[in-house]
C-alpha cells in the first residue's frame, strides 16, 4: 500500500511530537510510533528540563559556560548558544501544550539543581517530569485534525534515489529521502509511505546494552537507517552511563535513581557504608556523571561488589517523600525503605550524545531528511550531556527544523517512482531463536567490552565478534519476510558497529570516552 503525507515523522518522544504539532497547521502529518505513544524515552525522564528562568540570579552565558565545561569543550558552541538562548521561548510552549511545572508558593517555579549546573535551573513535575510532558503533549497530538498516530508500525528504511535503481555511496552528492518503507505490525506487510520531508525522532540506542535505564525499543534505529542510506553519523563513541539505576537484578530495564536525589543530599557509599567520592572529586558526590560512574564502576571492580549504595537516610522522611513519591514507592516494592534503607544502585547506560549529524536547522546530510532528539548529534552535548539538557534540545531543535521544513515544503514533491517493498521469503518459528539469541550476544559484547572503560583489545574483540553477526543477520534479513525483532536486531548489531567502531577512532580519554590505553590524554 502507498501512503502520502507532507510530513512523515518517526518516532513518537517529546521531538517527534512537538515537530508535528509545529507544523500541523500547514500539511498531513504521519506519527509512526513503533509500540504506544508512552513507550519514549521522554516519558521515563524523572529529572527535569533545564532553562535560564530566574534572571536574578541566572543568566545564559553560566549556563553556556556549564554546558561547554560538561561536554568536556569538545560541543559546538553555536550549538551551545542556540539551545541556551531559545529555551525560555519552548518552556513557554509546553506549557501552552498542557504541561504544569512545579511551582512554589509565591507562584515562582521551582527549581532544581543537578551535578554539573552552577545555579538551580531544572523545572520539574515532581519526579516524573517526562511523563508529564509526554502525557500532554500526547492529548494535544490526538486533538490535532491533520495528525495522523500509526501506532505499532515500525520504519524498516528510509527511501533514496537507491530505490530507483542509482548506485548510492558515502561520497554521492545530493542523496534525497522520499519517504520510508513502514511494516504494520498488525498486517505483517511494509507499506510505502511518501514524504515531502522526513524527520526522524527515534531517540536512543542504549538497549543494545544489557544494562540500561532506557525502554527496550531504544535499539537506535533511525541512526541506523540513516548510516545505511548513507547519511553522516557522529560522536557514537559518547554513551552517557547513569550512575546510578536501581540495582535489582532481573529489572530490564533498570529503574532510574534520579541524579536530582544527589543534588538533594544523597550520599554515595560502598556495600560496607563508606563514602568514596572524596577519592576522585572534589565536588563528591554531585561531580559530572562520567566521573561518578567511572568512580563507582571502579569501585565495584576493585571490591568485586555488583552494586554500591546511595544514602538519603540523614535527610527529613517527609521531605524525601514529597518529593520523589516514584522513587520511594518503587523502592517500597521491592522491600527498600528510602528514608531507613540504603538504595541499592550500579551504572547502566543512558543516552546517547551522537548520533545523526545535523545543523543548527536539524538538517541531515541528506537531503528532506531531519533529525531531531537523542538520535541526532547537533554538537550540544560534545562529549558529555550535561544533566537535563536533552529535552530542551529536543524542543529547541524540533522548533527549528519545523522552522525550515516549512520554508521549503512549497519546493518539494512527492516521488511517484517509488517501487513498493519486496518482501519475498518467509520467516519460520524455528528462526525466531536466531533473533533473541543474536540479540543477547550483542548485549553481551557492549556492556563487557564497550562499556564505562574500555581498552583497544576489548574493542577490537567486539568489532570481531560483531562482524560475524552482522553478517549472520544480513543473511537471515535477505531471506526472510520482515519483522520487527529482526530489522531491530539489525539496527542493534549497526549501532553497537557504529559506537565501537568511533570509540577506536579516538585516540585519547575525553567526555564519556574512557580508554586505559590513553588514560591522561585530553585530561
């Protein structure tokens, strides 16, 4: 089947939506969204959304400042700027969209601090903030006439000019996205959907790991459809690792500790309750997250312990209720008074800061192709994100390629030429347990040789081993009908290529990149 629309949005998290909510009024949007529109990663963001709003004693160049110093002075300023300047703007869009930020009494916001920011900046609801900002911008979307929500469809590939038949390399100028071949789930068939743009909003690719704080749809697969049409790809190698995700085995994924209970006064200690930060940081406990995380993981591998604790015991019970009721009563379920008890936790990853190259206007390498939220590299985050920058990011960008993809829709046509999708082949049962096998083995190799630390031996197993699955894949992938565990498989297999293979690139220890062969290097 052919479906046409001016827009053609994949993915359905705070990027994806905003776009489509931008652009709206002037052209048919599809919202592909691979499971429900709760299943992003915006929904599971506890912290908060960080924003220059208390000009008394905040100002854009301190947030510029900590930004830059975060992401280690490897982020793109103009970037940098863009973000800053323009966020007060998008926090006052989402709350026109519906969403409520908590505010204190004399009707001021309420504001968080978190590790890596000099003043308090990070409004918040509660500790759910995401899901606050995905559930409205959820209504606001389904309200929207020229919106049309495809739930459980899954993008398989963007289409180029390689469709029709032309020889497309690394080095071909001009490559165009017309659309993307899209499988209904619910019919087992790939129908082709043609765009005047395409924006692709698919958020991360942390679920190639075995531990991770992201939903398990995260397996990076607009950056993969876009590095197989060829389309540039950057800084794969920065995977912010959270310091601190709930340490209860079995939980996949891994329940978040917010990093806003150790800007409230939380305490990292070992399994045997001693504080340890004041051996690597001087700002303890609240230090950037790739140091903590590098802290603890040592830590655990010295020791020989799976997990460390955060303590929030010495603060008032009341207080540490009121303000993280989620954490509290996950915690409560699983046996664990937070106002009594240690929190168990251990490092998982957590975002991306690579992904799809873009300009300051969310523009790919290729053109009619956009990419915004956390499967795109717009240069903010450089080598390390700073706490709570990623879903102003996400609003400022869409806000900016919603900007210029309705100054040049008028230029813009569909492409007729499109073949429709060949799926010749089959899939028996029997191959299932190829998929969730290969799957798993990817899992393994990341989190054991592409992880917190990493060396060029490890690195090296893992670009061996992942070889050979890839080229398993490929070859199951060409003889079988698509489905959504295998394409996922293949984008996995891609992305933990495409981390691995930047991480050898560079030659020094920088960001997130941490490597025992060049431990002082850029430090």
């Amino acid at each position: 089947m052919i479906r046409k629309f001016d827009f053609l949005v994949i993915g359905s998290g705070l990027a994806g939506m905003s776009f489509a909510l931008k652009v709206a009024h002037k052209g048919t949007v599809a919202l592909i969204c691979k499971a429900g529109l709760e299943e992003a990663n915006t929904y599971f963001a506890q912290g908060g959304i960080a924003s220059v709003t208390n000009l008394t004693v905040d100002n854009f160049e301190k947030h510029i400042e900590d930004t830059m110093v975060a992401g280690d002075w490897i982020s793109d300023r103009e970037a940098v700027e863009k973000v800053v300047r323009n966020a007060p703007g998008q926090i006052n869009e989402l709350i026109k969209w519906g969403v409520s930020f908590d505010k204190k009494d004399n009707g001021e916001f309420d504001l968080h601090k978190e590790g890596g920011h000099s003043e308090f900046r990070i409004l918040h609801h509660k500790d759910n903030t995401g899901a606050e900002i995905q559930t409205s911008l959820i209504e606001a979307v389904k309200q929207h006439p020229n919106i049309t929500v495809l739930t459980d469809h899954y993008a398989v590939e963007i289409i180029t000019q390689h469709h029709l038949g032309i020889i497309v390399t690394r080095y071909t100028p001009g490559i165009k996205c017309y659309g993307a071949y899209v499988l209904n789930e619910n019919t087992g068939e790939v129908d082709t959907f043609l765009s005047k743009v395409t924006i692709m909003a698919t958020g991360g690719c942390e679920a190639v790991y075995r531990n991770t704080t992201n939903p398990l749809v995260a397996t990076g697969d607009g950056i993969a459809m876009v590095y197989r049409a060829k389309g540039a790809v950057k800084d794969m190698e920065f995977i912010q690792f959270h310091p601190t995700a709930l340490y209860h085995p079995g939980d996949r994924p891994a329940f978040l500790i917010t990093e806003a209970m150790r800007g409230y006064g939380g305490v990292l200690r070992t399994m045997d309750g001693k504080e340890f930060m004041q051996k690597y940081d001087s700002r303890l406990s609240l230090a950037p997250r790739d140091i903590v995380a590098r802290a603890i993981d040592n830590e655990m591998k010295q020791r020989g312990d799976e997990h460390v604790f955060l303590d929030v015991t010495h603060k008032d019970p009341e207080e540490t209720k009121k303000h993280f009721p989620n954490i509290y009563k996950k915690c409560l379920s699983i046996g664990i008074d937070i106002t009594k008890d240690y929190i168990p936790v251990a490092p998982a990853a957590h975002y991306l800061c690579g992904g799809i190259k873009v300009d300051l206007d969310g523009q790919s390498s290729i053109r009619r192709l956009y990419a915004i939220g956390e499967c795109s590299c717009t240069g903010l985050h450089g080598g390390n994100r700073l706490a709570s920058n990623s879903l102003i990011e996400a609003v400022v960008y869409a806000d900016a390629a919603a900007k210029h993809a309705l100054s040049v829709l008028e230029r813009y046509d569909f492409n007729e030429d499109i073949p429709e999708w060949n799926d010749e082949g089959t899939i028996s049962n029997e191959e299932r347990v190829l998929i969730t096998q290969s799957m798993k083995e990817v899992n393994q190799i990341m989190e054991a040789y592409v992880g917190i630390v990493r060396s060029n031996t490890r690195l090296t197993r893992a670009w061996n081993r992942l070889d050979i699955l890839y080229e398993e894949t490929e070859k199951l992938f060409k003889s079988s009908k698509a489905t959504r565990e295998l394409c996922e498989l293949r984008n996995m297999i891609n992305v933990g290529y495409l981390i691995t293979r930047q991480a050898m690139e560079r030659k020094e220890s920088r960001g997130l990149h941490y490597t025992i062969d060049y431990p002082h290097a850029g430090k």
